[in-house]
C-alpha cells in the first residue's frame, strides 16, 4: 500500500480507534481490503490528503482483517470511507471517488495548510497541490475528468477476479447458504447429500456470510438463486438440475469425464473456504446438546403445531421488526395459511429454538416441521416461485396444474422466448441466434431457461405441439422457432409481426 507514512495510522483494535478518533477534532477512517484494486488507488489519495491536512487524524483499517469494527461502522464494501467530528460519526463515503473524496476532507478539516490558490475551482475544495494533481493524474489514467469518479469497473474486475478465483479454487466447488456441516436451507442440504453419496470431494463457500460474492455470483454465473454448483470452472446449476444429472447417472458422467476422483460414500469429502467477514449474519449456534428432553419436546411440538410455522417478533397484525413484518406480508400475499408465534413473549422458546434449529435470528419459518430459513431465503423463494412450489410438494396449497403454470409463463409477457440459458447467455447457438434477431429488431422480450426446469422443458413440447427450442411466443401465441424467426427477420416480418 502507498500510504503507510506517519501521516496515515493503521488501526489493529475497535478500541484503539475509538481511542483515536474520540480523542481527535476530526478523523477520517478508510477501510480498505488488500485484493482490492480500488481501494489502493483511494489509498494514495488518502495519503496525500493527510499530509494536505495535518490538523486532522487519519486512521486505515484492513475492513475483512478486522470485522468488529466493520460491522460496528456498517461497511458493506471497499474502499469506504468515515468521517467524524468529536468522535461522532458526521459523513460517509463509498466507493472509489477522488474528488469527492477531497470535498469531504476538506469540509470536515478546513482549509489545508498548503496556499488556496493552486486549487482548481472545478474541484472546490481547499486541498493543496499534490492531491490535486494525484486526482488529476487518476483521472487521466482512467479516462475520466478531475472531478470524475474512478471507474466503477475496476471494483467488478477486482470482485470478478476473486470470483473467478473461488470457483477454480477446487475442481468440485458448491456456493451454498451455510456449510456442508450447517447447510441454512433444504436445497443446499440436498445438493451437499448427493456430492457425499457420489464420493466427491468439493470446495464449498457460504454466501449469506459475503454479500458481495452472494449479489457478484448471481451475475457472473447468471444465475439467480442458491446453491451453485461448478465442476472445473463451469456451472453445473442448481439444486433441481444437480438433482436430476444425479437420479439420471449424468452427474458421475460429468465427474468421470473431467477425471474426478471420486471417494467410497462416507468419507471426508469437503472443504469449506473460509468466508470473508461480513456484516449479515452472525456465527453458528451450538448443537442441541444443551436442550433437556422437556424443552426439545415442547420446541418440537410447536414447530410441529401447524403445518405453515413462523416463530416472529410480534404478531402477524403487529410485528416488532421488519424482517419478521416482510415474512408475514409475504405468506399473507401468498394467501397461505399459517400459525405464529411470538418469541418476544417466551425467552425459553427464543433461545432454546437457536440451538435445536441451528439457526441464530428471527423469524424463521418451518413447513410441515422443517426449518426453511429467514426472511431473506423466503425473500428469494418468494421472487422465484420457490416457496409456491415447496408447499404444493409438501401438499399444503393446492399443486398448480402444469397447464396452468405454463399458460400463465406464456402470457407473463406480449413477446416470450423459452430458450436455453438467458439472453445475455445463451446456452445453445439456436437460441443465441433468435436472442440477436428479437434485439436487432429492437424487440423486449421476456425469457426462460428451460434447462433449468425440466418439468417446464417436457411439458411445453407437449403443450405447443413443438418439439424443440427455442420457441418464441407472441401474445400467448406460438410462432415458432429459430428457422421460423430467422425467416421472418429476413422478410422483414419480424418487427412488424411482434409490434402489433
């Protein structure tokens, strides 16, 4: 790192820089992480800042080194910045911002010890001639004007190249919700089960620990839901297909093919990456050994009590935090039927439901007895028809024909494409091919990945009377696939034809 000098202090402890920064006019803290490309170039401005501004404390802390303090200050992610005034906290920054950066120094600390009149009045701050000129000269290196922002992109290639990084990590690599000891939702449970009884060894990293790998993963893989499973680099998919290659015997193909040792069922065959700290969620909860056989009845015996369960602070009319306010909004929105409890008003029940659940917060909502998660997995169960489709299975609401769900996937938009992958990753070149017709057209469309669903996959060729994909919809009509569509975009049909 650049800085380092006197003039910027590295911070070890929570208490030495609450030490620093109650004993200091004005402070400005960074947080920066080593890996992150961004934050260094932030940090060579900080640098000069502090020699612009010696009447001010800076103070720099390694924000994954020390995840006390990062939690304490709500960092979400680097470079970030903190500026207080007599100990308290009066501005903040995120992101990599040179000149704003600058501004907010100087408003904290004053006019710099260094002439005003070097100072450029685009920039507006009274910082003196060395950090104008490393704003300047970063701003030419990216592109930008001197009171631009450093390009934002250069955070992404630093996530996407840890990204990249965890999913080469080990030849078999699952991103789950927990770890394989601890899986946090059934459909991590599952996919780790199956790796075990194919006799695989495989990497694993919990991604309610960093939500910057949990959001930054669901666009590099396109993807959007959990777990994730890659094999040599290349995505396999979610639980649903990873179930499926195992109950076909594609999956020990896939293994074999890419020569992957594979272990008698049983043995030790997981390797968990250690998370980076972040702020969501807080660590494990022992296991049930400290329950008494009275308490582990009456805990089951309320868990079991309806068959939609949801432990919460409040009550469904009044609950007493938001998260457990989103989950009774959703189940209500859902119209499912479900009974509740308060665990405001029972400590015994609140505590003792950590150890027997292995779960730390609340709510959490059990179907027909078993754990499903918080509210962020019933968020994104929610988004994704998950949560519909769990309780059909489980027999609580009503199954969905599947001619019913796939009328309603049909006419979801005027022009619907069912392909293989997603538009901006097409998994096959037919689909690839109408994906570029329909945006050359300067058609929206809505789409589906068929391989992610194979009920949707086999019912639709049934259902439309067309054997393959792509298939492409207009107003809950079939108009066909990729040959029909590349005649029509020649003939000029296409556009004409879809905006009716």
């Amino acid at each position: 790192m650049a800085s380092g000098g006197r003039a910027v202090r590295d911070v070890g402890s929570k208490a030495e820089l609450e030490a620093a920064v109650g004993g200091a006019q004005a402070a400005a803290v960074h947080f920066w992480a080593a890996w992150c490309e961004a934050s260094k170039q932030m940090d060579e401005v900080f640098a000069h800042l502090a020699v612009d501004f010696p009447h001010a404390v800076f103070l720099r802390v390694e924000a994954e080194e020390q995840p006390e303090i990062s939690e304490a200050y709500g960092v979400a992610a680097v470079p970030y910045f903190v500026f207080c005034k007599d100990g308290k906290t009066v501005d903040t920054l995120e992101g990599a911002n040179p000149a704003s950066l600058a501004n907010k120094v100087a408003k904290l600390a004053g006019p710099a010890s260094i002439a005003e009149s070097a100072m450029p009045a685009s920039l507006g701050v009274a910082a003196g001639p060395a950090v104008l000129e490393k704003v300047q000269e970063m701003a030419r290196q990216n592109g930008a004007s001197a009171t631009g922002s450093i390009h934002t992109s250069s955070v992404e290639d630093a996530l996407n190249k840890r990204l990249e990084q965890l999913v080469n990590s080990h030849p078999v690599f699952l991103f789950m919700k927990g770890t394989p000891e601890h899986p946090r939702c059934g459909f991590s449970r599952k996919v780790v089960d199956i790796l075990k009884q194919e006799g695989v060894e495989f990497g694993s990293f919990d991604i309610l620990t960093d939500n910057n790998v949990r959001e930054g993963m669901k666009k590099f893989s396109n993807w959007p839901t959990f777990p994730q499973l890659y094999c040599k680099g290349e995505l396999l998919g979610g639980c649903d297909i990873v179930i499926a290659m195992h109950e076909s015997g594609e999956l020990k193909d896939v293994f074999k093919e890419h020569n992957i040792p594979l272990q008698p069922q049983g043995s030790k065959n997981e390797v968990a990456v250690k998370p980076e700290p972040d702020t969501e969620k807080s660590g494990a909860v022992p296991e049930t050994a400290g329950l008494t056989a009275a308490q582990k009845e009456r805990l089951e015996s309320l868990i079991n009590s309806s068959p939609v369960m949801v432990f919460i602070k409040g009550t469904p009319e009044e609950p007493k935090c938001g998260f457990s306010g989103k989950l009774v909004h959703i189940l209500k929105q859902e119209k499912i039927p479900f009974s509740s409890f308060d665990i405001l008003s029972d400590d015994e029940v609140r505590q003792g439901l950590k150890v027997l659940s292995n779960w730390p917060s609340y709510p959490q909502l059990y179907i027909k007895g078993e754990l499903v998660g918080g509210s962020d997995i019933v968020i994104e169960m929610h988004k994704s028809g998950e949560l519909k489709k769990v309780l059909s299975e489980k027999g609580v609401i009503p199954k969905e024909s599947l001619e019913d769900r796939l009328k309603a996937m049909i006419s979801s938009a005027p022009v619907m494409l069912f392909m293989k992958g997603a538009p901006d990753a097409p998994r096959c070149g037919f689909s690839s091919k109408v994906v570029n017709a329909l945006k050359q057209a300067g058609i929206s469309f809505g789409s589906f990945d068929i391989l992610s669903d194979e009920e949707v996959r086999q019912g639709l060729k049934t259902y439309s009377n067309w054997p393959t994909f792509p298939q492409l919809y207009y107003k809950s009509e079939l108009i066909g696939g990729c040959d029909i569509v590349l005649e029509m975009e020649k003939s000029g049909e296409l556009k004409s034809t879809l905006s009716e």
